[in-house]
C-alpha cells in the first residue's frame, strides 16, 4: 500500500492510463509546427477540379482570394498519400458534436473520437519525425499555420476561424427529400424528411471578411445525436 492507500498494482494501473489519454497526447499535439513537413506536399489549388475540398468550395465562395486563403483552402496530398483539407476536418467535428453534444477542444480530439488515430502517447508522437506527425494528424493541421486547428465556436471574425453552429427551433429544420428506410438503395423511395440544419462559415484574412458560408443538414429523428439532446 501506498501513502494514499491504494494498492500498488492499481496505482500502475491509474498511471499507465493517465500517459495513453489523449490529453497527453492533445499536450504534445498542441505544440506542433509542421511548416516544414507541409512545404514539401503536394499542393492542390482552390482552382484545381481534384481539390478534395469539394462540396465546401460551394459554399459561397468569395470571388478575391488572398495568397493565404487560397493557402487555407488547397488540399495537400504527403508523400505517403495522407491527405490535408479543410472539408474533412470540418466534417468530423460535426460528426463530433452530434456524438457528444459539445464542440472538440480541438481537431486531434474530434479525430481520436472518430476512431481515425491509433492510440498513441505524448512520448510517442514527440519521438515521430515531422513529416510522420503530418500524417498521423492529417486533417486536423492546419495548413496556413502548420499547427493544429483549435476552435469551432467562432461567431465573431477572427482571421482564418471556423464556425460550425446548430441551428436550433423552427427555423433549423428543413423539410428535404430523403430515401425511405427499407427501399432499394439503387432507387430508393423518396419522401420529405425534417432535416437539421448546421451553419458552416469560415473567416478570411481581413476584418470582417467572410471567406465561405452555407448550411449542411443531418437527421432531425436521429435519437443518437445528442446536440440536440434537451436536458432532463
């Protein structure tokens, strides 16, 4: 027994498990400048039609791109075929808080939520070349900056900040066309279906300067999407 009274195989144990959280990890993540590793991607511009940031270039894209957003909004492709963009990012922190109901402290942790990180901790990752610690994070780096994106609660402008906000009451849900449940999948049957709606922004690079803004929709009768969990 210890001075704390606890036997000495669970204090081991307690210990082993606080090093493999991804806290430490997160410690040791939140320290990057990965600058280097990303110069030597390959760089595929916001004009190129293999961008993989599909679907977000829709989003009322602003026509004057500065050196830096075009920079924000590339996809960069490592030499072992990782890929770095924005979208997939934004992607997995909704799938984040529908999972949890709160906003990632930040992208490592929206990633290790996802199943997409093999366990790994602080010692370990420290000890990763540049260029492997680029292709363990992946998307959650940002590419303007080299280090990790931080935050996804951006309602003000800040230069280069993410917004990803629920749109709760009324004016959220939005009836669209969804297959039925039990329909053939190659040609489903379609019918109206409540959707909820999420307000996707991103900032440029001067003040007040929205770079993309447009919505995405999940399903309102999700019973496992505890966003929109109201509190007992």
């Amino acid at each position: 027994m210890n001075s704390k009274g606890l036997p000495a195989w669970l204090l081991v144990l307690i210990l082993s498990l606080l090093v493999l959280s991804p806290g430490n990890l997160h410690a040791a993540a939140n320290k990057l400048k990965l600058s280097k590793a990303l110069a030597v991607c390959q760089a595929i511009d916001v004009d190129d039609p293999t961008n993989a940031n599909d679907w977000l270039l829709e989003k009322n894209l602003a026509p004057d791109l500065s050196d830096s957003e075009r920079k924000l909004l590339s996809e960069y492709r490592t030499p072992g075929g990782r890929k770095i963009y924005l979208e997939r990012i934004i992607t997995y922190t909704r799938i984040y808080m529908s999972k949890h109901g709160s906003y990632p402290e930040n992208a490592i942790e929206a990633f290790t939520s996802a199943g997409l990180m093999p366990v790994m901790n602080d010692t370990e990752f420290s000890a990763l070349s540049e260029m492997e610690q680029l292709e363990y994070c992946e998307a959650a780096v940002n590419p303007l900056t080299g280090d990790l994106h931080q935050s996804f609660d951006n309602e003000e402008w800040v230069p280069f900040g993410i917004l990803l906000k629920p749109i709760r009451g009324s004016a959220g849900i939005k009836m669209m066309p969804r297959p039925v449940a039990g329909t053939n999948p190659t040609s489903p049957e379609m019918s109206m279906q409540p959707m909820r709606t999420w307000l996707i922004r991103v900032y440029g690079e001067l003040p007040g300067k929205v770079l993309l803004e447009g919505e995405i929709w999940t399903d309102a009768n999700d019973p496992q999407d505890l966003w929109w969990k109201e509190p007992t």
